[in-house]
C-alpha cells in the first residue's frame, strides 16, 4: 500500500495504551505500526496484541534500524526523548515525538542544533494542536470576532492523586526534567495560548509544592503582559480541586471561554454561540503526520513550537 505510512512505536506505555491505540485503530488505512519497542517487553507485546499484531523487537536500535520503518512515533519519559529523537532523525527516519519537546529549553536548543541538518520531518506532538474548538477560537480571535484582547487568563487544576495512571509513572512524580506535573501537563496550555493570544513578552510568577508525592512542585501562578497591552494570569495546580474554564479570554467585542472539549462566544449583543469538540485529536495529529512523510504536507507544530511552549513553562517555574 503506497499510501500507507509505516510506523514503528518506541514506547508503549500509558499514553501509547489509553491514548494512541483508538487513534491508530481508526487509521488502519493509512497508519500500519509494523513493529514496536519497549524497556519493559511485556508491554510491548501487549500493544502489538491489542493492535493485532505488529513486531515487537527489543531495542530502540533494532526498530529505528528496521528497514520496514518509515517514520518513528517516540513516546518516551521526558528526558530520554532527546537521544532516541537523534538518533532516528540521523538515520533518516521521520519523527513524531511527544511533548514537551526536551527536559529543559537548553537540551530543547541542543537538540535542535544537533538535527539542524537532517532532511527527515520532525513533529513535536502537540494534541490540542488539532482540536477543532481550539482552532476555532484562533479563528475568532484573529477574525477580530472579540475585538481588541484586553485580559486573558489560563487555568490548569487537576488533582493528581492514585486515582489518576500518570500519578504512577515514577518519572513524573521524580522527575528528571524541569517542573515536574506543571511542565508536562502546562505545555499543552502554553500552546494553545501561543495560538490564540501569543507569547507573552514579561512574566512574573511564584511556585508552591501543596503535595509532597508530586516531585519539585506543584503549583505555579504568574501575570504575564503580551503584546499591545495585553494582560493575562496563569494558575497551575495539580493538588487541588476545579471545574470551569482552561483559556477565558476577554476582549473590547466579546469574551470567549474555552475548556476541553468546547469553546463558547459571547458578543457584546449578549449573543452566545457554542462550539464542540468530538474528533479525536490523537487521530487527527497522526494523520496530519502521514500526510506530512508521505505527502510533502507542511508540519502544523514545529519543534521551535514546542520549544516555545517549553520555554514560557519554565519561566513560569523559575518563580521570579
Ligand atoms: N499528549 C498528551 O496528552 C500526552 C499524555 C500522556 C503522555 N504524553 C507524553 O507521552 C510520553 C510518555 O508518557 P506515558 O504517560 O505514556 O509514560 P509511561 O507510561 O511511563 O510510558 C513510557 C514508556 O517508555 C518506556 N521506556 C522508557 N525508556 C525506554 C527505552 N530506552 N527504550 C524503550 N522503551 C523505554 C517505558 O518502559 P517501562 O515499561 O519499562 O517503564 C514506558 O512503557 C511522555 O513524553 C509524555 O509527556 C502525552
């Protein structure tokens, strides 16, 4: 099948299995996983099973040497990416990696520069990149549908505890790389923010660790100024209870409210449209990256992307 991109997974773990696997599945016709790796084998063999049988190998060298494998999906702990990401870039393989794209902005930029020279696609994956209420309020925003932005304000609270699988990955709670659970669940916010609003030009913030069991910290709140005057707050906490908005944006003509899976507009009428979310955004960021090695498509996240993303999370946990 021409039009079939041939994908090896280095790293089957909690997002391959709760995440990845509905996604692939719905794109049988286009993605074939011809062959996975995993540290612990086991699980590896039991993605390859519930996917209905790809090749499992032993190492990352062995997959990434595999001529059967086009393209690598790398979704590995946070600070092993970088290597594995390296070496399948030189050896020619395109590449989708998970978010964030390093441990730290200064891996992230050593990176770079050590694959500045590849000709294989890179993706950095960035899911709410591709959730259609997500793009509709970029549309709304740059349609001038809210007017000037004048206050934004972004809100990520979870309480992480036993009862959530990533509580369990022993590398989050102990991490290697900068910021523990508000880097690795931030990034995606910083994100969509970057997308709707922009990156902010000054950042003042201050950090809290509530809960001893989630690593360095676990909080983080900061006033962040964007161009023309635009004033915003951030506020992470994974110790402690929520439920509203991610994004609120207000502006001279209306005020926009985004949360996961819907976004809503309120003109200065009074007037309210609604917008839902029902594709699988997983589905929709693997596909793009076939088009991307089989078509020429042009990548819509970039690693320079993600590195900015990165970047304001780690201001943001410098605490100053
Ligand atoms: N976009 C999203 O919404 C989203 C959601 C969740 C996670 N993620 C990202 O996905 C990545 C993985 O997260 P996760 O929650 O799936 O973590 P996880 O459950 O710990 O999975 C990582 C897997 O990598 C394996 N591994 C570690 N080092 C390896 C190596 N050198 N060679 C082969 N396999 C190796 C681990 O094997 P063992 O079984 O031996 O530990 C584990 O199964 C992270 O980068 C995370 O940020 C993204």
């Amino acid at each position: 099948m021409r039009s079939c991109l041939r994908l090896g997974m280095l790293g089957t773990g909690l997002a391959a299995k709760l995440l990845y696997l509905p996604a692939l599945k719905s794109l049988e016709r286009k993605i074939q996983v011809v062959a996975c790796a995993n540290r612990t084998r086991k699980k590896a063999e039991q993605f390859a099973r519930l996917l209905g049988g790809a090749k499992v190998v032993d190492t990352a060298e062995e997959l990434i040497a595999r001529p059967d494998v086009q393209a690598l999906l790398i979704s590995l702990p946070i600070d092993s990416q970088p290597e594995y990401v390296r070496m399948a870039l030189r050896a020619g393989k395109a590449v989708l990696s998970e978010k964030p794209v390093a441990p730290s902005v200064a891996a992230g930029k050593r990176l770079l520069k050590a694959v500045s020279q590849c000709q294989s696609p890179w993706l950095v994956g960035e899911n709410y990149h591709f959730m259609p209420h997500v793009e509709k309020l970029q549309q709304w925003v740059s349609s001038g549908r809210l007017g000037d932005l004048r206050v934004v304000e972004a809100v990520q609270i979870n309480k992480m505890d036993h009862k959530n699988p990533y509580f369990h990955t022993r590398w989050r709670r102990e991490p290697n790389f900068v910021g523990g659970f508000v880097v690795d669940g931030g990034v995606h916010v910083a994100h969509i923010l970057g997308q709707c609003v922009g990156r902010p030009l000054r950042v003042v913030s201050r950090t809290r660790r509530f809960d001893p069991t989630l690593g360095p910290m676990d909080s983080a709140v900061a006033l962040l100024e964007f161009p023309d005057s635009v004033l915003g707050t951030w506020t992470s906490c994974f110790a402690g209870h929520y439920r509203g908005p991610v994004l609120r944006l207000s502006g001279s003509h209306g005020y926009a409210e985004l949360d996961y899976s819907r976004v809503i507009l309120v003109d200065r009428a009074g007037k309210t449209t609604v917008f839902e979310s029902k594709a699988d955004s997983f589905a929709a960021q693997f596909s793009h990256f076939a088009d991307v090695v089989l078509h020429g498509a042009t990548p819509r996240v970039t690693p320079q992307e993600a590195l900015a993303d990165l970047a304001l999370l780690e201001t943001i946990t410098r605490g100053k």
